[in-house]
C-alpha cells in the first residue's frame, strides 16, 4: 500500500520551539532553552585570546570512574578515570580487563554497558573565574545517559551521544575546590525500559535484541553489534569537558554563507554570534579576510543574551575550492571581533572555502541520474565508505587520522562517505579532507532501523541536527548530506512486513520534513537525500538505475563477475564490495599461535559476521582454490576481494556517464577483523586497495572480454582531454609476444570510450588461453599513464609456471628499493617486510616474464636494506596454487 502523506507540520522543521528574533539595529538577539544552544561552540570555532576576557580550561586532571547503582552509591572499587575516555579503556588500563582485541577478550567488557558507573573529579577555581559575570561547563560529549551534578546540585541530564551541552553555572561554582560528578545509567537497561514503552515494539523485536535496542539510542550505532564489528557498547565522557567564564561578551560562533558565487565574484554573509551578560551599546564588530585583506565593520547595540550580526563582503576573482584531481584546495581564513571603546572585548576565527555543490538527478529514458556538481563541473566520486576507526572512539589519533586521509588520497579517491552507523567525526577530519581535496558525502547518524518518533526523542534530534549542520557547514569539503543509511531500503525490503504503516510515515516525517528542513534553514548551499540508497520519490522502493545504489550482488546475491560485468544501469554505486582477510602479520597481532585456525572460536570470533567463510570458500571455490594452508587461504581471499573489487571498480567507471559515483564499502576497519575493508585496522593496504588504487587512475585503460569480443575502454576524470598511443599485445607465461595494435587514441574530460576492438581469436593470436595474458598500455609522450592486464581463463584454470622472482635491495633516500624480475611470468607478487613494520608502494603485482619492477618499501622506523632482507618473503600465486588443496583448519 502506498503511505498517504502526512499533513505538513509547521513546527517540523523549527528546532525545539520557534526561536524569537528581536531586532535591534540590525542584530538578532536569539532566545533559547536555558543550559542549552544548538549554537554550542565548537573545538577551535570560537576561541578566544585574553584580551578577549574569556578563561577556558579543559577538566582532563583527577578523574575516577567507579561501578555504582541506585541502592548503593559508593563501591569498593574505583580506578584512574581518562577524560576523554570510556569505562571499558579505563578498566583495562587498570589491570580490570584484559586487552579487548585480543582473542575474544572484547566479550568480557559486554557486562559493563548493564551496569551504572559513576565519574568523579574535583578542580580547583580561582577567585576571579568564579567572580566573573558568567560562568559555563561546556561537555562536548557523554556517551550516552548522564546525569551532571556540580558541588552536589544536579546541573543537567542527557541522553544523546552527539550533543554539545553548555550549561550556565552561574551560582553553583565557587572558588576553591569544586567537585564534579557524571553520573552514567546502563544504556541497555534504559533502552529495554524505553523499548518497552514503544506502542510498536512486540516479541519479534524483542527476540533481536541488541540490534533492535538500538534504534532508540542517539549513540554510534555501530557498537551494538554490527556486520562490521562484534558488540562494545560504550559508556563514557568522550569528547572533553571544558569550564568557560568570561566578563561581558562571548564571541559564540562564526558561519560564512555564500549568497553568490561565480568565478568573478563571491558575495559573503557572515553570521557573527555573540553572548552577551548585559545589553551593550555601540559595540564595533569587524571581520577580516585574511588572504585579500580587505575588512568589514559595522556598530551595533547588542541585548542581553544570544545576538546575531549580520556583516557581508564582495570578493573579486575568488579562489574556489576543488576536490582533488580538478584544481586546487583554496582556502580562506576569516578573523572577527568585537570591539568597545577600541579595546578587543571578543573573537574569533574560522577557515573556509569557496565552492558550488549541486545534486542533480534527472529522469531519463532508464530511470533518473545521481551526480555531484562541483563549481558547475560534474565529478565522478570515486571512494570509499568511511567508517569509526575504532571500537572506544577516544583510542584515534590524529595521526590516525592524517593516515586515512592521505591512504584515501594515495589511492586515487575523492570522497569518502561517512556511513550513518557511526558519529560525527573530530574536526580534524573534516580539516584534513578541506586540506587534501576529499568530498565527503555525509550520512546523518541513522542506520538500517525505524527510530521512534515522539516528542522527546523528536527535539533531541532536532537539536542534534542542528548543532552538527552548524559545526561543520563551512568545511568546503562536505558535499551532500543524507539522511540516513539504509531505512528506506530497510522499510521496503524487510520492516514493512513487521511494523504499521504509521512506523513508515514517522520516518518520513523525521527523514523528508524534519532532517531536511533543518538544512534548508542552517545550510541551504548543500544538497540533501533522504536516504542512502534512495530515489527521493514519495513511495518508491530504491532501485538500480534511480539515485544511488547499494550494490551488494556480488557478495550477498553470490554471482560471478562475469555476470556482475553486464548490470550497466548503477547511476551511484554508493555501497559494493567483498570481504577479504588482511595480511598474516596482522592476524599474528590479535590470534595467539593456538587460535590460528579457521575453526578455533577466536578466529572465528573477528570474522566480520557469523558465515563469511561460507561465502568466501564458495568464491574460492570457483575462481582459484580451498587450500590447507592458512597463510595461503588468507593469501588467496584478500586477492579474490582484490578482484572483485578491481572488475567492479572499472565497470562503474566503463558506464560514465551513466554511472557518476564508485564508493567501496568500506575504506578502513574498526577493530581486527576480516571484513570488506580495503585497509585494516593496523593501516596495512590489502590487495583489494592497491587494484582500487590502480581501477581509480585519473586515466584508465581497461581491456575487458565480452562474449567473443575484447574491448579496450579509456576512461579519464581530467578537466582536459587527453591524446596518446595505445598498445596492446598478448605476452605467453614464459616470455613470447605478439604485438596486437599500437594507434593514436584519444577521451575527452569526464568521458568513458571505447578505444579498439578485437575479437577473441584475434587478441590470442594463437596462443593458448590459459598461458597468455593481453596486455593493454596507454602513452603519453613517453610516459606511460595506465597499463592494465586481461586474463583469457579464471586463475585456478591459467597455466602458471613455477616461479621465484630475483630481489634485490638497496638503501634509497626515502626507504629501501627491490627490484625484481623473473623469465617466467610471477602473478600475484606479495612482499611480506617480516618483523619490519612499513609499507609497499606497490603489491599483489603481476611481472611479466623477463621485466624489472621496481617498488619501494618506506620502512615505520629507519632501517637499511640488510635488516629488510633477513626477513623478507616473497609470495606468488604460482606457488600457491601449486600445492594441492584440502579442507583447510591448520595453523599458521
């Protein structure tokens, strides 16, 4: 049946109450629920010097967490407490818990989200912190159900994970010693009580337990259990808690909104957001653009309490922001203040750039396209769905962070999507995509679950969504907002049988009226889907060939490639993929020697979900072989991942400009696990990221072999076209060549074509099909720009000849450099560093019979080439597939 549509409800997309705006010379003076601001100040978006009067400290020092419940508040046990942080680390640091990755060790923190857990701290407060004219505690997340109380008063309560509570203090505070207590409630007794409550929630539900709880919590999803990860559900202050007081005036916040943009002019307005103790007159509020120089200021009176000043500014020729691979990564720095009689009473900073963004989706004659816009320029994204890169969410770096990025960016990628199971990242990712040139398409934080939709839980996602638009709307890298994950889908293929209609007609209130009025009030220039995947038609189920696709069947609908080769109608494969193993050397670092068999529960225990090896042993099964050697079978999975997501990767890209958007699922892990990741936990690539890295080439030859015929396609992302030689010739195993065509080509910018044409018999040349490879190279100048490779038979049918490739070493600036070479052909050459932690720029490579290959290892630490040697093996699928095979449950 199709849902009739609600009634639009004006208050939807409101936030929690209207707002009233006072206008007072030009300013906006904004009332808002006491405690609260959907205008909180985020790390680094309002910070203040001390001319500014403000004080801040941050409350890390002195914290303790202890297990208590409501009958007895004390507890025998208390431990050293980090802040930021979470129980379950805090345990294991202190002897309570053993390490959670390793074996199955993460099961024995389960118990910790039944119980309540108390955290304490006392700081000290000097006399004119608490003398000043206001007073804040700012927490910038409690994970999740808290209660706060200060000096022994209780100063707020929470319930969202994502949310940045600024609480006045104002009469609570004292000088000297202040004692701080958060107060935590079980978030699986409380979502079984709030689940209990919920008209729609019957014993089918109850049956799913965990993975149904869930959907009442505003918390990363994710740690309920997941088909990416095993259950850690955290409890915690996980972002930072920082104490704030200042005198008269606060400077709040700073938004840039582009009212015009071209490449001749950008009309700025920027949203200057004070607090002020009392009302004041004739306060001089400037903001300056740095790199041009030029200055605006105006003088306004200001009221008692939240104001808004409207300021605005012309740019001449501004420079606009690109993604990588289409220009540059131009940003713009912008200073406010406010000033009184002269004197700097605020300020603030922010940093931003200049760029278009559309989402165009237009019927056709097959369904209706999904692209992005970029300054006018259609882009085909190319990426990876990003997920947590951990399980307690304080455990990542920002070394971590930089590491991701710049993987994504070394891998020929432009956008990662931040999948709506996880959080709202730090602002140094954000900061690092702006820097790098990454799109991010950007899930709102629902996944694959009907949430409820009364008031309570109504105004806290109001208030979420509207804090998050705001804290990250001047990041030019953020393209597209969605929705959610998966809940349309998830309606119309499974909950639709299970719930009422009523259940699909919240989620259209929240996902087509709620969430997207909210971006239309706080981020107009970015475009919004309701869903991922989703058509955005009223009713519609998603469907391959209507907005963006989650493309699942390889791995979940189990069909060979082959057959994979003929779906051309994905306009935006935002999810694909195939679950494959990291390298030993990683497996060694969470399995003990004893739990290093394909039967043992913990192996088992880090497999992404109960039945992968299923899949993957079928896989196996018809592309190579089952062996029963361990190392060989996670050898062999990670280069059928690796080829399954290299065919995928190059069809999306074959099928522009019908297909606009290629997105892996998933990009990185977040714990040890054999998963679809094409990085792993510790940072090591697997096969499938370095055949991404080659699929996503800004130019692309791709020979691909369609019933008798070869094609030989050229795709190119380039703003220019692109002219050159293409080569093609079939190579025999053992060294034999046979030129097959050398010709001027050429594509134009954002084009996929079809550069020659054989037939079969033709491109083998008379050899035999499973000892020859056609090898495809396109030049430019006399570089040569993209060589790919097309196999005749599947790898368990080729003729491999024993191989063993000859290495040597040699200590070059930046690392150690192997080359190698071998008579014969060597496919599939894996590197393996040994005790020597680092990376290979190159991997799982095919060298041809008689080549040298050159690839550089860039070791963690300095080492020379002597110490990489003692260690180094080397790895082909000759060899493998040479042995015979068995049921595999050895060691390894």
């Amino acid at each position: 049946m199709k849902p009739k549509k609600n009634q639009p409800n004006a208050a939807d997309a409101a936030g929690p109450g209207r707002r009233r705006f006072l206008v007072n010379s030009g300013v906006m003076l904004l009332k808002s629920a006491p405690g609260l601001s959907i205008a909180a100040q985020a790390p680094g978006t309002a910070a203040a010097g001390p001319a500014a009067g403000l004080t801040s400290v941050t409350l890390d020092k002195g914290w303790t967490v202890r297990g208590w419940t409501v009958r007895e508040a004390a507890s025998s046990m208390a431990v050293p407490a980090a802040v930021p942080g979470f129980v379950q680390t805090d345990l294991v640091a202190a002897g309570k818990l053993p390490a959670l990755y390793l074996g199955m060790n993460m099961k024995l923190a389960e118990p910790v989200a039944e119980k309540e857990w108390l955290y304490e701290t006392r700081f000290p407060c000097d006399a004119a912190t608490a003398a000043a004219a206001r007073q804040e505690l700012v927490f910038q997340g409690l994970d999740c159900y808290a209660e706060v109380f200060l000096n022994g008063r209780s100063i707020l309560k929470a319930d969202n994970a994502f949310l940045t509570h600024r609480v006045a203090v104002d009469g609570v505070l004292r000088a000297g010693e202040n004692r701080l207590e958060v107060r935590f409630a079980s978030p699986l007794k409380t979502l079984r009580a709030r689940a209990a409550a919920y008209p729609y929630y019957n014993e089918k539900h109850r049956k799913r337990d965990l993975n149904d709880l869930r959907k009442f919590a505003r918390k990363a999803q994710y740690q309920f259990g997941w088909d990416l990860a095993r259950k850690l559900t955290t409890v915690g202050i996980w972002r930072p808690v920082v104490l704030e007081a200042w005198g008269a005036l606060r400077a709040s916040d700073l938004q840039i909104a582009q009212e015009e943009l071209s490449t001749d002019k950008a009309r700025l307005r920027f949203d200057c957001s004070f607090d002020a103790a009392v009302a004041m007159t004739g306060v001089t509020v400037e903001v300056t653009v740095v790199e041009t120089g030029q200055l605006v200021r105006a003088v306004f009176d200001l009221g008692q309490g939240r104001n808004l000043v409207p300021l605005r500014v012309e740019i001449e020729r501004p420079r606009l922001w690109w993604c990588t691979g289409l220009g540059a990564q131009d940003l713009y720095h912008f200073e406010m203040r406010a000033l009184r009689d002269g004197k700097v009473i605020a300020s603030a900073k922010k940093r931003s750039g200049l760029r278009t963004t559309e989402l165009v989706q237009q019927r056709d004659a097959t369904g209706q396209s999904f692209y992005i816009k970029l300054n006018g320029v259609p882009v085909f994204q190319k990426g990876a769905n990003y997920v947590p890169v951990d399980m307690p969410l304080t455990q990542v770096t920002e070394r971590r962070y930089r590491k991701m990025i710049d993987d994504a960016l070394a891998t020929n990628m432009n956008t990662l999507r931040i999948w709506g199971g996880g959080i709202y990242e730090e602002d140094v990712f954000y900061d690092l995509c702006d820097e790098k040139g990454i799109m991010v398409f950007h899930d709102f934080m629902f996944a694959s679950a009907m949430p409820p939709a009364d008031d309570a839980y109504l105004a806290s996602v109001r208030l979420e969504i509207a804090q998050q638009i705001l804290r990250l709307r001047n990041h030019p890298s953020l393209i597209l907002w969605a929705g959610n994950n998966e809940n349309e889908s998830a309606w119309f293929q499974e909950l639709k049988k299970t719930y009422p209609i009523q259940v699909y007609m919240d989620q259209s209130r929240i996902f087509n009226r709620i969430i997207p009025g909210l971006v239309k009030e706080h981020f107009p220039e970015i475009p919004y889907t309701r869903s991922s995947p989703s058509t955005n038609i009223d009713g519609m189920e998603p469907k391959a060939g209507w907005g963006d696709t989650h493309a699942w069947a390889v791995w979940f609908g189990k069909i060979d490639i082959e057959k994979a080769m003929g779906t051309r109608t994905i306009r935006c494969a935002s999810e694909y993929g195939f679950v494959g193993y990291g390298p030993m050397r990683s497996l060694k670092k969470f399995l003990k020697p004893g739990e290093r068999g394909r039967d043992h529960p913990a192996f088992r225990y880090h497999d992404a979900y109960d039945g992968i090896e299923g899949v993957i042993d079928e896989f196996l099964g018809r592309y190579y072989t089952v062996p029963a050697d361990l190392e060989a079978y996670v050898y062999l999975s990670g280069l059928m991942q690796g080829e399954v997501t290299r065919a995928l990767n190059e069809l999306y890209r074959r099928c522009k400009p019908v297909c606009m958007g290629a997105m892996l699922w998933q990009l990185n892990d977040v714990w040890p696990v054999a998963s679809w990741s094409l990085i792993d936990y510790y940072g090591e690539w697997k096969a499938a990221n370095y055949f991404t890295r080659d699929a996503f080439a800004p130019v692309l030859v791709s020979p691909v072999l369609e019933k008798d015929k070869v094609l030989i396609h050229l795709v190119s992302d380039r703003r220019e076209a692109v002219a050159g030689t293409l080569e093609v010739a079939v190579h025999d195993f053992t060294g034999g060549r046979t030129p097959l065509l050398t010709r001027a080509v050429g594509v134009g910018y954002d084009a996929a074509v079809v550069a020659a044409e054989l037939s079969r018999e033709a491109a083998l040349a008379g050899h035999d099909p499973a000892a020859c490879v056609l090898v495809a190279r396109l030049t430019v100048g006399a570089a040569q720009v993209s060589r790919n490779l097309l196999y005749f038979k599947r790898p368990k049918d080729l003729a491999l000849p024993p191989a063993e490739p000859d290495v040597t070493l040699s200590d070059v600036r930046g690392g150690i450099l192997a080359r190698l070479r071998c008579p014969v052909i060597a496919k599939n050459v894996f590197l393996d560093s040994g005790a020597v932690e680092g990376h290979w720029e190159d991997n799982y490579f095919d060298l041809l019979p008689g080549e040298t290959k050159e690839v550089l290892f860039r070791p963690a630490t300095p080492v020379k080439a002597k110490a990489l040697e003692a260690g180094l093996t080397i790895t082909t699928l000759n060899a493998v597939m040479g042995k015979a095979a068995a049921p595999c449950g050895g060691q390894g």
